[in-house]
C-alpha cells in the first residue's frame, strides 16, 4: 500500500472530542508515535503516558508538541515513563509508574518498535531483542494495565477502552513461526544479515497481530462485563520514512540507504496519515458500532485481511503462552493479577 493509493475511509477532522480521556503510548515521542500523540493532544486528551527509552528524544517531543500549541509551557497533560520494552521487567516498574499515576486507562497504543536490526542481540531474558521489544514487552504492558482498560469502561458512561497495536505488511514475510528460535543464541547462519533481520522484524510484526487477536478473544471470554467493552485491534501504518529506515544503509551502504528513504518518501505515506489509522482505532465510535475486534486494517482505517498465518487461532494461542511463560520465569507466578 502506497501513498498513491491510499484509501482515504477516515480523516482526522472526525476524530472524536477526547476530552476526560487518559492514553498511553509506546514510543509516542517520535516517528508516528510523536505524531500519534500530538493528534490526541489536539482533540483534548487529557492525560498521554509516553512510554519510551530515550528522555532526550521526549523533550524535544515537548518542543515541538509545545511549537504546534498542543501543550502549555507546564505540559501536565503528558507523562515520559522510561522503559525498555525488551526487558521483562523494566516493563513492569513502567506500568507501576502508569498505576501510580492513574487509575484508568482508555487508550493502550503499542507503536514502538525496533526496525530491522544491522546485529543480532538477546534481551536480559534471552529473548530476541526484536522480538522482545516488539512483542514480548507490549504483551507484558498491556495485561499489567487490562485492570486499568476496565476500570476506564466503568468510569465512562456508555464507554468502552481501546488497544491498538502497531504492525506492518512485512509480517507476510514470516510463514512459519517456531518459538524455539525466538531465544537462539545467534542468527541463522545459513541467511543474510540483511535477509535475517528483514525476517526478525517481519516475525515480530507477525507476534503483534497475533497478539491482538489472542487478547480480543480472551477478553470475550472474560468473566467480567467491562472486558466485553475493550476492543483490540492492529494495524499498518503505512510506508513511513521514520528514523528507523536509517538501519538499510548498514546493509546497502550510505547511498543506496538514501535511495530508499527518498523513494519511500515520494511513494509512501505521510506522518500524518500513519497516525490516522491508529487514531481511528483508538477512538473512532464506528469501531464500537461496527464491533471490529481482534481485526487487521491498512491505511488509512481500511479493513484488510491479514497473512494467512496471522490468522492461525492455535498459533495465537502458543505465541500467548510462550509470552506468559517467559513473564513468569521473570516476575513470579499471577504476575498479571492486579
């Protein structure tokens, strides 16, 4: 999907007034995520957790949000909570901050994300670090703040609470996912670099998906009424020049790197349309009425049919549990019961 023919099903002129409304996103203070951030200050958000590694990227965050006149010079209305989302438990000292902080939740935007990586590296957990900044850790996040989503569905009249996860059209690269590789301690020898970490990212673009739709059926299931109320989905942004695609010219050199970007900048789409999809699913009423759940959408807001794999309800399910089980090695049993 390119800009060029960008479906145009959502404009940001329709967002929703969000006034009373408390969000937190995932590397929302740069790339799309700073755009995401600044689309909800502009419709009254009231409170934004920004939860992200780099404090100096956040305050020059600040200075644009604040150049835009999105924020007061006090800017309460945005939290920075640092985290690394591939460390286990730097994730929950983040949603303890969160917890600290507030008691609802309406808006979990998981948007950060590391792109395709020039080395190999393991977690703390030995985990992939791709895959465990990119999944693990957004999987971890969010059952730590499900209480606080809940809570938000019965702190608003006729509410509901939303979680969107951010994904990308490359997951349809990864057609097999063999969890036993995901705490390799190398990469696969017999492939490229470049070739590896197209396919790491690919495969965690893959988990978030899953993810999603594991969430959306469980809550379903949940026993309690205000689970039905949170609607979960994920999404592609689009083809975004972001400081991520600074990663190709490790792997086609300076030149060829540069290349790219400018042609994924003429052809893909713009900041402002990347954010719009996640917008829409974090707060458009059409989602509620049009019960999307534990769906998969392309730019902008446009219901699209994810990978074949992406689909596999058992491989959700497994992705789930390894997830769990990695969590509980690292935090304790009930880790996620509030």
């Amino acid at each position: 999907m390119t800009g060029i023919f960008t479906y145009q099903n959502f404009s940001l002129q329709d967002t929703p007034d969000l006034d009373g409304r408390v969000a937190v996103v995932t590397g929302g203070q740069a790339g799309i995520g700073q755009e995401i951030t600044a689309q909800l200050l502009e419709y009254g958000i009231a409170k934004v957790f920004i939860v992200a590694r780099s404090a100096p990227k956040y305050h020059e965050a600040l200075q644009a949000w604040k150049q835009r006149q999105l924020l007061d010079e006090d800017h309460p209305r945005v939290e920075f909570v640092p985290c690394d989302l591939g460390d286990i438990n730097a994730v929950k000292a983040a949603a303890d901050q969160i917890k600290q902080s507030t008691e609802y939740v309406h808006l979990l935007v998981c948007n950060a994300a590391l792109g395709v990586p020039p080395q190999y590296k393991r977690s703390p957990q030995n985990i992939d670090w791709v895959f465990a900044t990119n999944c693990v850790g957004h999987q971890v996040l969010t059952m730590l703040l499900v209480p606080l989503l809940k809570r938000a569905v019965t702190h608003t009249n006729n509410g509901d609470a939303r979680v969107v996860m951010t994904s990308s059209v490359l997951h349809i690269l990864c057609r097999h996912l063999d969890l036993d590789l995901l705490t390799s301690p190398s990469r696969i020898v017999k492939w490229s670099d470049m070739w590896d970490g197209v396919w790491r990212y690919s495969r965690s673009k893959l988990g978030n998906i899953l993810f999603a739709n594991e969430l959306s059926r469980r809550l379903l299931l949940d026993r309690d009424p205000a689970a039905q109320h949170i609607y979960v989905n994920s999404y592609f942004p689009g083809n975004i020049v972001t400081d991520q695609w600074t990663a190709w010219s490790a792997y086609v050199g300076r030149f060829l790197g540069g290349v790219l970007r400018k042609l994924a900048g003429f052809f893909g789409q713009s900041l402002q349309d990347g954010a719009a999809t996640a917008v829409y699913l974090a707060a458009s009423p059409e989602v509620r009425r049009k019960n999307y759940r534990g769906k998969y959408f392309v730019p902008i807001a446009t219901l699209c049919a994810p990978s074949t794999t992406a689909q596999d309800p058992k491989l959700a399910r497994h992705l789930w549990d390894w997830v769990d089980a990695q969590a509980t090695a690292t935090l304790g049993v009930d880790w996620d019961v509030d």
